[in-house]
C-alpha cells in the first residue's frame, strides 16, 4: 500500500502542513518546523509562505478514522 500525503489534524499549530510532512517523511515534527522556518527566513519569507498556503489548500487532510457502532 503506497503513502499518502496528507495534513495533520492532531498535530497542527496552524494547517497542520509541516506535521504531515514530517509523518510522512517519519521524521520529528520539530525538525520538519525548524527547517521550514529557516527556509522562510532565507528567502525573505514569501516564497515558503506561499509554498506553506498552497499546500494547505492542495493537501488534504488526515482521514478521521471514527470506531464502528
């Protein structure tokens, strides 16, 4: 069964971007979130903040996963 790419619901702070990503890649959510804000202050920002905003809406996010009755 592949992976999927998907945001987190349990783990966000803002979309839940970088918390899927780091599932995904299985790697420590704060890595995923220090390495993205070093990036944005890199490049002055906007181009990781745009890359954060359309992935927000272009990623969807974790199936809720509900017990059966």
């Amino acid at each position: 069964m592949a992976k999927k790419l998907y945001r987190s619901t349990q783990q966000k702070m803002l979309g839940g971007v970088c918390a899927g990503l780091a599932e995904y890649f299985d790697l420590d959510v704060s890595l995923v979130r220090l390495i993205f804000v070093g990036l944005a202050l890199l490049t002055a920002l906007l181009p990781m903040t745009l890359f954060y905003l359309i992935a927000w809406l272009v990623i969807p996010p974790s199936p809720v996963h509900r017990p059966e009755s």
